[in-house]
C-alpha cells in the first residue's frame, strides 16, 4: 500500500474523519473485456483520456507497442481497461505534476446515445494488473479512503480558484459600461453606502459596468468601483446594484469580513484555521447552471 493509503485509511479509522465511500462505477451488467492498449479504446474515450495517436498525445501505453510515441506532456500512461457495448472502466497511472493527487486513477464512460460521457474518477491504492483486480480495487476501503481525500483536495483546489479570481481588488475583469450614466441619485447611495462603512471617507466612483459576476446573486445588474481615502483606510470597495439598490454585494462584503479575520484575534492558531475554514464554506457560488458574468 502506499504512503497515501496508509494515511487515508488511519485518518479514516483512528479519528473517524468522515470519508463517505464514492459510489462504484455502474457498469452494464456485462462483463468487462480487458483490453492493455488505448488502440482499442472507443475513439471518444481515447480522446478523453489525451491520446489520438499523433506526436501530440498527452498518454501512452504502459506496455508501449513498438514505434508509438511517448506522451509529449510526461508521466501519464494508460495500463489496463475494461469494455462492454455501453460502458468503459480505464485505468491510469498519473505522475506529479499532472493531478492535485499523484497515483493510480480508475475512470469510467458510458455510451449515451452516439457518445461516450465521462461519468465518474476514483483513485486507486496500487496499479492493477486485470480487469477483475480493476473491480477489487475500487470496492477496496483504502481506495476509497483515498478517493474521498482526493475530491475534498479537489473542492478545497476550487473554491481557492474562485476566491483569488473573485477578489474585487485583485483581480480585473474587463466588463461594458452602462449605456446610462451614473445619476446623482446613484452617487448619494453609494457614497452614502462607503461612509457608512468609513465615516468621512474621500469617496471616487468609476463608471458603471453592466452584469454582475454570477456569485452576487440573481438581482445584480451593475456594478461600480470606488476608490477610498480615509485616516482608517486605503483602497478600494467594489459596490452592486442589486434589485435597484446599490450595497455591498456578498463577494465584496465576504472579502471584507475575510479582512477582519486575523490569527492575533484568537486563542489558538488552531481556532483561527477553523475559523478560516468555516468563512471559506460561506463564499458565496453561483446557481446551478449560471453564467459567469450576466
């Protein structure tokens, strides 16, 4: 077993982390036909996983057939799969460097309709040498032990991409104007909304870009960026007009309350983490199905 594994597996039992097992991929009830060469893979499946038999292939054949070219990326090989008529179980061998969790990946595919869709990953704790290993090894608790690190590693990975892409004050998103200017009755809410927050503040406002990351909520249609002088502070407050009202939107305002959370403001570093992790839980997310910016 390796290191991983074993780490998974005593996380799991000794202080009973909760590790909910990944469902096992569904197959189609027939067995599997081993196959060891990604030649033989459906052709939607094969380009999936980075190889479509070109000097460009990002996966190659473990057990490389004379005169096929190595992957052009590095330290990505395909060792066995399984196929029946609907659905197809690979797995691969991924080196660091390519996934947040370096090691053996089982992927499956089911045919729906004329294409083959992707529809589940696992990792595995060692290499399999068949099909039938293939299958034990999914069911096996150090593999799915190590499958549920692997995805919170993987949720953790993007909540941290959205977060440093969402900082209104580190990030540029190139946006449109509003075709209407920006009215005095506009100008006394948001300087209005700024000295409530920094009383006394020197408030500029840059023109009003139209839609609204999809993270601010159904009802945001614009939003401004405010430059801010104070005795208290420098810097700039990103506000939005939300239901025709210009506030603080949930980014600006999650960023702010993430600015007040600092490790000198608690007894232990370890309640400061906890802390931290629990205001990251709270960044607000898109709806299911938004677009990035409306």
């Amino acid at each position: 077993m390796n290191p991983l594994a074993y780490f998974a597996v005593a996380l799991w039992s000794c202080f009973g982390v909760a590790i909910a097992a990944a469902a096992e991929p569904a197959s189609d009830g027939h067995a599997l036909q081993e196959v060891h060469s990604l030649s033989k893979l459906p052709q939607d499946v094969a380009k999936a996983l980075g190889w479509q038999h070109s000097d460009r292939d990002e996966i190659a054949d473990l057990e490389a057939e004379s005169g096929s070219p190595a992957p052009t990326a590095g330290g990505r090989w395909f060792l066995l799969g399984g196929l029946s008529k609907t659905f197809a179980l690979v797995a691969i061998e991924e080196e660091g460097g390519r996934s947040l969790y370096p090691g053996f990946h089982a992927k499956a595919f089911s045919l729906v309709g004329d294409s083959w869709i992707a529809n589940g990953e696992w990792m595995l704790s060692s290499p399999p040498h068949t099909i039938d290993e293939l299958e034990q090894l999914l069911r096996s608790p150090e593999s799915q032990a190590l499958t549920a690190l692997w995805r919170q590693k993987q949720r953790d990975f993007d909540l941290q991409q959205r977060i440093m892409h969402s900082d209104p004050n580190g990030s540029y998103r190139p946006r449109l104007l509003r075709e209407i200017n920006i009215s005095d009755d506009e100008v006394r809410q948001i300087v209005g909304v700024v000295r409530a927050l920094i009383p006394g503040a020197i408030v500029m406002i840059s023109g009003v870009a139209q839609g609204c990351p999809c993270a601010d909520g159904p009802g945001c249609t614009a939003q401004v960026w405010t430059a801010v002088q104070s005795s208290q502070r420098t810097g700039s407050i990103e506000l939005s007009d939300i239901n025709d009202h210009w506030v603080l939107g949930p980014v600006q305002r999650w960023f702010l309350e993430s600015e007040q959370l600092e490790p000198a403001k608690f007894p232990t570093f370890a309640a400061y983490a906890a802390a931290q992790e629990a205001l990251n839980n709270r960044f607000p997310a898109c709806a299911k199905g938004a677009s990035t910016i409306r």
